[in-house]
C-alpha cells in the first residue's frame, strides 16, 4: 500500500503543476496579443527610418561629419544582449545567449562588452567573466515596454559611443518575433549609422539612389533624427523581445500542460493495475484461508 500511497501523492502533485502551467499559459496568452500588436505596428516605421536616414547620409557628402556617423576602427565592440528576465520560456533565452557566444567566438581577439538588458543574460555572462558594462533588469518581465525605458537604454548607448572614442560599434541581439511557436534571434549593428552605398549593376552601372531635397541644412536634419533612429531601432528590438518571449512561454507551458496531463494518465493506470493487483491478491488470500477452514 505505501506504493500505492506514493503514486497518489505524485498525480496530487503533478494535477497540482498542470494547474500551474495551464494558468501561466492563459497569463502569457494575454499578454501576447498586446505585445504582438505593438511589436508588429511598429515594425514597418522602424524599418523604413532607418532604410531612408541611410540613403540620406549618402548624399549628404563625405565631409560630412556627425558622432553618430563616426566611422572607427574595428576593434572594440558593444553588445546589447535582450534576454527575459524568467526562465520557463522554452529556448528563448538560450537561443540568444547562444548568439552572442557565436558573436563573442567570431570576434575572437576583439573587447566584446556587454550591456545586458534582462536578468537571464546578466547572470549566464557574469558567471563566466564577461565584461559587464551596463545591465537593464526588470523591463521585460511585465509585458509591456514603455518608450521611456527604451528611450533610456537608447540615450545611454548613444552615450557611450560618443564619449567613449575607443568604442568602435554598436550591437544589439534580440528576438525577432514571427509567430506563437516561431522566433528568430537577429544581431544588428545600430552605431556608426552607416551610408548606402550605390551598388553596381550589370557593366559597373551604378544603382541610382533615391533622389532628396534638404529643406534644411543636413547638420540639422541629422542632429534630430539620428537619436530618433536609435532610440527607434531600440524601442523596437525591446518590443520584438517581449512578444517573442511570451509566444515562447505559452508555447512552452502548452506543452508542458500537456505532458503533465500523459504523465496523470500513466500514473493513474499504474495506481489502477497495483490497486487490482492488491484486491486479487487478498481475494487470494480470504479464498485460501476459507479453503483451509474447512
């Protein structure tokens, strides 16, 4: 009977877990649908912006020059790392820190540091050593960005990448959202904002560029749009996470639900052949003393 007791015990607790998992998966749910919404609206704006600020920087002449711009060397990088900050979320966190030790191994002999913005990211890095400029927590794991807090992550990396002239580019690693069950890691350079280059067609014809007119000098013009484009490309890849990260949380808790509900199943008809197992038994038993009663 202590066996029997036990695997009562454990359908208790794994009923008990499901209840868990299914509540988590409805909580996620909701959150979804409002952060797929915004990740989705404000994709195309992100997109184009910095499609149009690049074609703009090509006309604006070499001898331009803006800090944003500012084209170093190819030494020393800064890695915005967006990870969740709680786990149950399947291989969405392990997914993008799998993408920034790729990035970290193919810069071999480059200064990779880190900017984490998420717990998960923060603690796997730190307890291997890596350097650690800068960390975000908290901002993720309420389902909901706000623009401030983006706007903030935004200003300190344009920060840095002014003041600090050794820091040669910009990264940031995020979780691109496509659907409930799919997500795919993207590593994009922000800083220097780069120039289109005219590229060349069939006898080295060179691709026309699309043509603008500056109402304003073109010191003015980027001097205001070019924080815009950062604060925009950041604002995005934080918006992308959150949606990414609960498709994969409900996803994940949809399956596990599922296996908690196969894993009851088998208990219970385990605890029901044991069960009849002891009945027959004791049948046996009140048949055999019966037999030699007699």
């Amino acid at each position: 009977m202590a066996n029997l007791l036990d695997i009562r015990r454990r359908i208790k607790s794994v009923k008990n877990t499901q209840q868990i998992t299914k509540a988590m998966k409805m909580v996620s749910a909701a959150k979804l649908k409002r952060a797929q919404e915004r990740a989705v609206s404000a994709r195309p704006f992100a997109v184009k912006m910095a499609e149009v600020l690049t074609e703009l920087a090509s006309h604006a002449g070499e001898d331009f020059k803006h800090p944003l711009m500012d084209a170093r060397g190819d030494e020393r990088y800064l890695l915005v790392l967006v990870t969740a900050d709680k786990g149950l979320a399947g291989a969405f966190n392990a997914n993008l820190v799998k993408a920034a030790q790729a990035f970290i191994r193919e810069h071999e002999g480059k200064t990779v540091e880190i900017l984490a913005v998420g717990r998960k990211g923060r603690d796997f890095f730190r307890r291997r050593g890596a350097e650690i400029v800068g960390e975000y927590i908290g901002l993720t794991g309420k389902g909901r960005i706000e623009h401030a807090e983006a706007l903030e992550i935004a200003r300190d990396v344009m920060r840095r990448f002014t003041e600090d002239e050794g820091l040669d580019k910009v990264f940031v690693i995020f979780n691109e959202f496509r659907s409930v069950i799919s997500q795919r890691v993207v590593v994009e350079q922000i800083l220097p904002v780069a120039r289109a280059e005219e590229e060349g067609g069939e006898e080295g014809e060179a691709k026309n560029l699309v043509g603008y007119k500056y109402e304003q000098p073109p010191e003015v013009i980027f001097s205001q749009l070019l924080p815009r484009l950062v604060e925009t490309q950041i604002y995005r890849a934080l918006l992308e996470s959150v949606a990414s990260e609960q498709g994969a949380r409900m996803t994940a808790m949809d399956s596990a639900s599922k296996n908690a509900g196969e894993l009851i199943q088998s208990l219970t008809l385990n605890m029901n052949r044991i069960r009849q197992a002891s009945i027959t038994r004791e049948i046996i038993e009140i048949v055999s003393g019966a037999a030699a009663a007699q």
